[in-house]
C-alpha cells in the first residue's frame, strides 16, 4: 500500500537536496530534451512545439529546498 502522495524533500547520495513524489511543473524550468530524456519518455512538447524536458533545482540543504517551494506557493508535506 502505497503512503499519501505529495510534495516531499529528499537527500540525495550526492549530498543535494531536491524534490520527490508529485512536483509542480511550476518549481522546474523546461529546458531542450536530452537524447537520453527522449528515450526514458520523459520528454514532451510544449505549447511552442519544441521537444522539451523538466529539469528541477537542487539544493544545498533541505530548508534551502522548502523556502523555495514556499515562496512558490507550493508548502512541503511533512512526513506521518
């Protein structure tokens, strides 16, 4: 069984901060699609028409990550 879903900040292995489980489109950039982004079907078009991907920012520390979802308007959900 699969636990609520939502906005969650995760550490990653490289020591980053950065984003999980359903993330607004509004807290990444669209930018070209890679090859590899292509292939992963990760890629999609956009009201322009170009083949494009998200990428999402990375961060320094968790509140880092929290303060910018917030100033977003996009509050992290706290663990149960």
């Amino acid at each position: 069984m699969f636990g609520k879903m939502g906005l969650h900040v995760i550490k990653f292995p490289s020591g980053k901060f950065g984003y999980v489980g359903s993330i607004p489109g509004e807290l990444g950039t669209e930018v070209p699609a890679s090859r590899a982004a292509v292939m992963g079907q990760r890629s999609f078009y956009n009201a322009a028409g170009e083949l494009v991907e998200m990428k999402f920012p990375v961060f320094d520390s968790d509140e880092e990550a929290k303060a910018f979802a917030a100033e977003k308007g996009f509050p992290i959900e706290s663990p149960a």
